[in-house]
C-alpha cells in the first residue's frame, strides 16, 4: 500500500466483476473507500461485503447505468454513506457477440449505445454535479482498445467505445479550466466473463488462446492491469496534469 488514494472516495460502476473488481481492489489497495454500482445485486453486494471483511470501507449500490435516475441514486448514496465522491470510474459495459454488418440488429446497437454510451455519459454527468458541489474530482471511463484500433465483425462495440473516447476528450477540454480531470481507459480484451461474448457466447481454452496470441506481449489484460492503470489516472499526485487521455492497456495491441 502506497496510500496514493488514502482518503479519496471512489464510485465503481460495474464494480462487481471482470475489470471493475480489479479497480476495486488497487483502489481499496491504495487506501481509498469505495461504493460498488452494479446491476447485479447478489454480486455486488458480495464484493463489497468481502472488500469490507478484508479491512477496507466499502459499500454497495444497485444500479442500472443506462437509467439515468439510477445512476444519479447511486452518487447521492454513495455521497451519504461515504461522505464525498472524488473519482468516478464509469466502467459498467457489455460486449458483443461478433456478426458482420448486414447481420447487426437495431436492438442490439441500441443495448450498446444505452450502455455502453449514454451509461458512461449519465455516470460523467450526473459525478460533474456533485464535484462542482465539493470544488474537485475526477472521472475514469472505460472505454477499450478496439476504440483506437477497430475490429471487424465488433462494430457495434467498436463504435460505442469510440463514442466514449470522443466524449471523455471534449469533456475533458470543457472542464480543464475548473481542474476537473477526464480520462478513458483503454484495455485490450481481457481474462474476464466478458470474453465468453466475445467469442460467441461459448467459453473455451482454444478461443482464449486466440485473443492471447494477437496481443504483442503473448498475454490477455487482468483486472489487476486495468486496476493499477486506473489508480494512476485517479491519482492527483501522479497524474494531475492527464486528462483527456485515452490511455491504452492492451499488452501492445494498438502500437
């Protein structure tokens, strides 16, 4: 523990699993309290009540990110629990099953954009109002790494993501005067749940493999890697002057 976090408070959207909970545990690592969002209460609650039992604060939220209400619930309970809100990390996603064009669904680009878009900018939207309250923040979105090097049959995700990168960089640009600071996270695919909708629903050692070789470095992103990632780009003293990035964690992947 560095404690480059201590006292900071940080809402996780998404926090329950996969990428999320490995942000969890850097920042609780790092000496910050954490609020758990997801949409999966049973989990949720879990992580939370096992970061708790390990000696760390943290508390859970049941939230839905593409309802905007639920997402503005979810900052005023973790304002009440935990006393402020320093870091929004708006990580909640899904991925895609991969099709090529002429096969892509209306329903299943609007579960992108109503997730993986309008939750990231409800999450931004609603952190912005509550660190105009307190005079300081900032926001980490995840975003990914098929935002700066697409990939086909993935177009649906790929343009979600892109969108977050778009947006993280002009909201970045609007609110550097009040020292607000606005990044994107983004991962190459990584050894979590999510990889079994990226191969077509079916988990498999050969398909893992697959995503393992064509990264650079011969190795799929953790959470872990996600998670210190994140820490640094929370971090005032270390990253104070970042914002606006879109900070790639992909083992090489989009050099």
């Amino acid at each position: 523990m560095t404690d480059r976090l201590i006292n900071k408070v940080a809402l996780i959207t998404g926090g329950a699993s996969g990428f999320g909970a490995g942000i969890a545990d850097c920042f609780v690592r790092e000496g910050a309290r954490v609020m758990i969002a997801d949409r999966d209460a049973s989990a949720g609650k879990a992580k939370a009540d096992a970061l708790t039992q390990a000696g760390h604060e943290a508390a859970f939220v049941e939230t839905d990110v593409a309802d905007v209400a639920s997402v503005k619930n979810a900052v005023a309970t973790c304002v009440e629990a935990l006393g402020r809100m320093d870091t929004m990390v708006a990580n909640a996603g899904i991925g895609q099953r991969p099709c090529p064009v002429e096969e892509l669904s209306d329903d299943e680009l609007t579960r992108q954009f109503d997730i993986n878009v309008k939750g990231v900018i409800w999450c931004c939207k609603e952190a912005v109002s509550q660190f105009r309250v307190q005079g300081s923040g900032n926001i980490v979105a995840t975003a990914s790494g098929i935002a700066l090097t697409p990939r086909p049959k993935l177009l649906a995700y790929g343009a979600a993501k892109g969108a977050v990168v778009t947006f993280c960089k002009g909201l970045a640009l609007e609110l550097a005067s009040e020292g607000i600071r606005v990044n994107a996270l983004c991962p190459a695919v990584g050894d979590t749940p999510m990889i079994a909708e990226f191969m077509g629903g079916e988990l498999s050692d050969a398909g893992k493999a697959q995503f393992r070789d064509a990264l650079p470095m011969g190795r799929l992103i953790t959470p872990r890697d996600v998670g210190e990632a994140a820490v640094f780009l929370a971090s005032d003293s270390e990253a104070g002057t970042i914002t606006g990035a879109a900070f790639a964690v992909d083992a090489g992947r989009c050099v």
